[in-house]
C-alpha cells in the first residue's frame, strides 16, 4: 500500500523531469549555439536530454533572449547543471521542522546546501541527527511559539544574526489538527481558536515578519525571495469532522497565497508566494491512522494512484516551488500532492 520506491531528488530522477523530445521538437542546435552563456551540454549526456539541452540552447539563441534582463548574474539559468535548484548559500526559514514533513523539506534543503534554520515548538531532539549529518553551518534548530509575536520577532533575530544572514526563503509548514474529530456542532469555540491560531494566525504573523524585514533587505536577497505555505486537501475538499482544519487550511492556501503574491512584489518585484496541498502522508503522526484499513479505503477510493504519500514525494515540489532558478515564473499557485484524488468518498454501500 504505501510505496518507498519514491523519487529522491536525485540528479537523474529530476533530469527526468525536463521536456521529452517530441515535447520540445526535433530542431538540431548549431554548433555556434554552444555558448557559455547558455546551458552546456555535459560531455556524457549525449541521449535524448543532451538533444534537449541542445534544443533549448537553441531557443534561447533564437530569440535572442538577454538573461541579465531577468536574473541577476548569481541566478542565470543553465550556469551550473541543467537542474541546479540555485539553492545554494540560501538562507531557508523551515516552521514545524521537527515534525514528520518539516524533517524532510529540511533535509532536502540542507542536500542542496542551503542553510535552514529548523523552527521546533517543544520537540528539537528529531532535528539531532539531521544536524550532527549536515553540519551547524548548514542546519540551526530554533524554537518559538509562533502564535507570540515577540516570540516570532525574536525568531528572526536571532536566526539572521547568526552567519545564516538575512531570511531569503520561508516554508510555513507547522500546523496542528485536533485529535478528535467532532462535527462543527460539537466543536468547542476553544477548539476552534486554537486551531485557527496555531495554523493562520500564526502564519500571518510569521510571513509578516518575514515580510516587514524583506522590504528592508538588499536586492541580492529580495531576488531569491519566496514563501512556500503548506496546506493540505482538507483545504480542497474539506473534512467532516475537522472544520477548524480544514477551515484554516482553505484560509492559507486560497485568501492568504493569493493575496500575497500580490503584494510581495511591491517589495520584492521577482518574489513569488506558493502553497503546496499534501494529502494523507505518512508521518509519526498521521501513521497509526493509516494503519487503519477503513480510513486508507476511504482516502484511496477516489485517489487513482492509490497510494497515501511519503514526505519524500513532498519536499522536492517544495524545494522546486522555493528555487528562483527554477520557478522564477510560478506564483500564486497551490499545487496539490494528493495522487490524483478527487474528492472525497462521502457514503459507502451500506449506507445507502
Ligand atoms: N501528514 C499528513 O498526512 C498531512 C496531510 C496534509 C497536510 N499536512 C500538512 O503538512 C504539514 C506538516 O505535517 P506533519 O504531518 O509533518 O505534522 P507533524 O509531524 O505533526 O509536525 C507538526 C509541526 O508543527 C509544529 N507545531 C505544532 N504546534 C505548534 C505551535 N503551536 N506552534 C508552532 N509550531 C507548532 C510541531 O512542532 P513540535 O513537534 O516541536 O512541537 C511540528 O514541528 C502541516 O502543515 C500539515 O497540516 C500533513
């Protein structure tokens, strides 16, 4: 049922990703397309993606495209490897590191030798190992109450006073979901703020703070500027039984992402906002549910890949929405990670 065999983000799965050749065309490259200014084709790829590079080369030549328009010389395309996120040197800010998801978006960055400061709540110690693996250059493990606005003030102090420097990029990615599902009829209104507080409330106040420093930064740091927000499918199709969830997920991924990507750029002109919507994932949280062979049915029935997702078929989409180099022009959208599902499965046989 659940699949380990998940793309890793290695080299070659993500080359996988660029356009086939009939996707691109069968156009050869001249020679005098070759230029350091454009992609190079590495001397052993000379299948279908050193035809691709080629073609792309191409394009760019032939329309007579001038990078420095658009990227500052640091983030050019095609200046390294064809799929070199440009997440290098770049300071990422994690929320709810230390849970099953944040973990491994902060492992991902850290691979791809950014330096994350790794927001914990009350639970540091699941960030250990992946500190003692990368490094305290590469990984620094912060706590705060992110529902205190001096907390999350605080956060940001002491995170860019360290050699980490200015926050270039913010994943909201802490959330909570009450352990008891309850129709809104029983929900208590304690239930209901708390929620609504510990996932939108305090992620206004942390982009905001974000946001506040941001327009006080060099354009060096504003053009890798980028918000990821985590949501979830509750926030697509909502969840009966979790209405204080699912209601502060729509709220971040839907009123508060396109809201911001609207005005980042007012500080930031290349910035963007993007909300990624995980369905089931198995984390230390959400596994004893999905042990449970009633709810996995119930989520699988109309999900035609038929598999609950890992936190490593999450935190690639995440790094790819976060890199400048790779998403320069994506903005304002919510990519759902959720196998295709489509809704969810209200009534069964029996009860009919
Ligand atoms: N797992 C899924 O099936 C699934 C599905 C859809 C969407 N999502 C979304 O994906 C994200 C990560 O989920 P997950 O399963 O990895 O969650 P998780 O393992 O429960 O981790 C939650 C994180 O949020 C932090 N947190 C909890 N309360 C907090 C508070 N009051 N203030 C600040 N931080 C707090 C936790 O910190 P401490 O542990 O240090 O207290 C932890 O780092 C969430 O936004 C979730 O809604 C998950």
């Amino acid at each position: 049922m659940i699949n380990d065999d998940l793309p890793n983000g290695d080299e070659e799965s993500l080359h996988e990703t660029w356009p086939s050749e009939s996707d691109v065309g069968n156009h050869v490259a001249p020679p005098h397309c070759r230029s350091t200014h454009l992609l190079d084709v590495p001397a052993h790829r000379n299948g279908t993606l050193g035809r691709t590079i080629s073609q792309l080369n191409a394009a760019v030549q032939l329309n007579h495209i001038d990078e420095s328009r658009y990227y500052p010389s640091t983030l050019r395309p095609g200046r390294l490897m064809p799929l070199d996120l440009g997440l290098e040197g770049a300071h990422v800010l994690v929320t709810g590191a230390s849970g099953g998801i944040g973990l491994e978006i902060t492992r991902l960055f850290a691979e791809q030798g950014a330096k994350v400061t790794a927001h914990y709540n009350t639970n540091s110690a699941t960030l250990q190992p992946l500190i003692s693996q990368y490094g305290s250059q590469h990984i620094r493990a912060l706590r705060a109450d992110l529902t205190d606005e001096a907390a999350v003030s605080k956060l940001f102090d002491e995170a860019t006073s360290s050699s980490f420097g200015a926050v270039h990029i913010l994943i909201l990615n802490h959330a909570i979901s009450a352990k008891i599902r309850e129709p809104v009829w029983k929900i208590s209104l304690e239930r209901w703020k708390h929620t609504i507080d510990v996932n939108l409330t305090s992620s206004f106040i942390v982009v905001k703070e974000y946001l506040k420093r941001l327009e006080m930064t060099p354009d060096v740091i504003k053009d890798r500027a980028s918000v990821v927000i985590i949501g979830s499918t509750a926030g697509q199709f909502g969840e009966a039984g979790n209405a204080d969830y699912a209601a502060s997920k729509s709220a971040l991924m839907y009123g508060l992402t396109l809201s911001l990507k609207n005005e980042i750029v007012k500080i930031a002109p290349k910035a963007r906002v993007n909300s990624i919507g995980p369905g089931w994932t198995v984390t230390p949280r959400t596994e004893p549910s999905i042990k449970n062979p009633d709810i996995v049915y119930t989520a699988l029935a109309t999900t035609p890949l038929k598999k609950v997702a890992m936190p490593q078929d999450i935190a690639p989409q995440v790094a790819l929405l976060a890199s400048q180099r790779v998403s320069g022009h994506i903005t304002g959208q919510v990519l759902m990670i959720q196998g295709g599902m489509e809704g969810r499965l209200l009534n069964k046989q029996a009860e009919l």
